[in-house]
C-alpha cells in the first residue's frame, strides 16, 4: 500500500503559469464615460499594478474602474476611495495611493491575485469636460 501524498502537481488540475510579465499603457481621455485604456486577452492572474493622471485636469470625481471578464465592476471616484479609507491592498481592487487635491494628482493600487478567464482590462470614467492624459501599469502572467 502506497504511503505519503499523492503527486498532485503532476497532474492537469493544476494550472501552469508562464513567466510574470509587464505592460504599460498611457491614452488621453477625450470622451466621457468609461475609457478603455490597458486590455489584456487570455486567461491569468494580476500580480499588481498601480494607474495615475499624468496631468492637472483631472478631477477628484474621475475614476479608474476594471473590466473582468466581460463584467464591468463599479468603483468608487477618487475622492470616496480616500474618504471610505481604501488606502491598503487588503480592502478592495482598487485603493488610494497618493491624492492631492491642489495639483491635481491621484494615484491608485491595483490589488494581486485578481484572476480572469477571457479578459482584464482597466477603463478610466472622466467626469470633466477637459481631456485627461492617464497612465495603467500593470504586472501579471498568463496560463498556458
């Protein structure tokens, strides 16, 4: 009779991942609504990642908001992010890193392990009637 454990990472249940990779994107947001501004195709697992406005006609009521597989998932602006205290990776998808008000400048965390099946894509929702330059990095892997 066979003893100790089974070899479990020997068999198909158990997903293969490729190397971590990297992509960055940054568009200008012209339109109101949500924008989608970084896309990625296949099935994975987002290993982090972090978005920003790169210039001062952003506003407090702008929002970064993700889109998994299919599903666009609600989030709140910049302003509530910091107010609700979502300034830790342990809270939500998306947290506050930096904000201020006077320059305009937000930055906002992207939590880890999210895992998608067709798609990840982060989408930025402008508020302001001025275009708004934006820029999502983000760290992930792919199954293969």
């Amino acid at each position: 009779m066979p003893r100790g454990y089974p070899d479990y990472f020997g068999q198909q249940m158990f997903p293969k991942y490729g190397g971590a990779k990297f992509t960055s994107k940054y568009k200008v947001i012209t339109t109101s609504g949500n924008v989608e501004v970084l896309a990625i195709s296949g099935k994975g697992r987002i290993y982090g990642g972090y978005m920003y406005t790169k210039d001062p006609d952003s506003t407090k009521n702008d929002r970064f908001r993700l889109r998994i597989d299919g599903e666009t998932i609600p989030a709140p602006d910049f302003e509530a992010l910091l107010s609700y205290g979502h300034i830790s990776t342990t809270d939500t998808l998306l947290y506050i890193i930096y904000y201020d008000e006077l320059t305009p400048k937000y930055v906002v965390g992207l939590k880890n392990n999210i895992t998608f099946d067709y798609d990840f894509a982060v989408l930025y929702n402008k508020t302001s009637a001025n275009d708004v330059t934006v820029e999502v990095n983000v760290y992930y892997t792919l199954i293969e």
